[in-house]
C-alpha cells in the first residue's frame, strides 16, 4: 500500500525487489500463523482465527512502515491499480508490481511450509464458495481501498493494519481483499489456504470491490496524495 512518504529516487528494479519482498514476507506472516494457531488452538476455530488476525494486523503493520519509503508497500496489485489511477504510481510500472507480488504470494506460502517442516511443494483443498464468500471479498475489498486512498497522511500504516484485523472477523471470508494473497494461498494446504477452484470468483469480487472503491473516491473528492519514489535515470 502506498501509505508513507517515499524517498526522492529509486529505481524501478529496486521497487519491484521491494515489492516481491514485502509480499512474501506478509505470506509468511499470514500462512505461517495460520499453521502455528491451529497447531496451538486444540480445534477452536475461533482462538486460531484470532491469532491468524493478530499476526497479520501486526505483520502488516510493520511491512508497510519498512517497505513503504521505497515502494509504497503495495504487496496488492488491487492497491497498485488504485495507486495509478490516483496518478501517484506511472502505469507502466504496474505490470511489475503485479508479477512481483503474484511470485512473492508464492514464495512466502513456501518459506511458511519450510518453517514448520511441511511438504513446501502443495495445493489447497480449502473450498471457499458461495454468494456469502464473494459479497464478504468485495466488502473487503471495498474497505481497503478506500482507507488506502482516503487515510490521512502518516496513519494509513495503521489504519490499514487495523481494519484487515478487524475485517478478518466481520466478513465472511476472512478478508483475503488481495488478489496476490488468494494466489499464493492457493499453494498452502494450510488453515490460510483457498482451493484454486475458488480463488477465480475471489478475485473477481475483489476487483469489483476496488472498483467501487474507486468510485467513490472519487465521488467524495481528492484528498493529498502521499508522494511516490521517482526513478532514477537508471530505473
């Protein structure tokens, strides 16, 4: 998410590093508690899902202030396309940032199969289907966006980090809102996962959320936009 000041000059390779990064270590964050709370949690679904909420509130939190000064700490190409739109990310950069984050989702839903001695190499079989799942993703979806365009300059790191924590309990779905996150956790047959079976209709009703979003960004009027890294001549 593009959500803190960013420095003067850097270039696209370095963005994309950052990127990839970012997303991978937010995979880790949210397959590898997924693992260690259902390991922990005794079968109570709800304690896990806490935990799993948890973890990923703080995680996010944290990447978003690390990354944020060099790539905008997108890790969503969702946000990616919403950041364009607003004008504060060239669009010829936004194929790069969606490939880095698609390969980083993989990458962290492996390294967290690596940590808790799992096969690293699998598939899901974590059906998430029905009308209820895809309202709750572009509900979530919806959210995210407008807090990402809309959050006051210096607190969207934490706004961001608090409404994924509290949207993994209010929606349906457990608030993936990020295509690059269905796609990695496809790979994870883990508490995390989702069957590639229903990460096309996930996404789907992810990009309508975003493009609501948008459009009511739009409706309610510009608001300061965070500056972005330039590239330097090299980029």
């Amino acid at each position: 998410m593009l959500l803190t000041p960013a420095a003067p000059v850097v270039n696209a390779a370095r963005r994309m590093l950052c990127e990839w990064l970012g997303t991978a270590l937010l995979l880790a964050v949210v397959v590898g508690s997924g693992i260690m709370a259902e390991r922990l949690s005794n079968g109570d679904a709800a304690i896990a899902l806490l935990a799993n909420a948890l973890a990923t509130a703080g995680g996010l939190y944290a990447l978003i202030e690390l990354f944020g000064p060099a790539s905008g700490a997108h890790f969503n190409p969702v946000v990616s396309l919403a950041i364009a739109w607003r004008g504060a990310l060239p669009w010829r950069l936004v194929p790069g940032y969606w490939v880095a984050q698609l390969l980083g989702a993989v990458a962290g839903a492996w390294l967290a199969h690596a940590m808790f001695d799992l096969p690293v190499l699998q598939m899901s079989a974590h059906v998430r289907d029905g009308q209820g799942q895809w309202i709750a993703e572009a509900v979530a979806t919806f959210g995210l966006l407008l807090v990402v365009l809309r959050a006051p300059e210096g607190r969207a790191a934490a706004m961001v980090a608090a409404y994924i924590g509290a949207a993994y309990w209010f929606t349906a779905s457990t608030a993936f809102a990020n295509p690059a996150a269905a796609f990695g956790r496809m790979f994870s047959d883990s508490f995390a996962g989702i069957a590639p079976r229903s990460v096309p209709a996930f996404v789907a009703a992810e990009m309508a959320g975003a493009a609501l979003a948008i459009a009511v960004d739009r409706v309610l009027g510009a608001t300061p936009l965070v500056v972005v890294p330039q590239e330097s001549s090299n980029g």
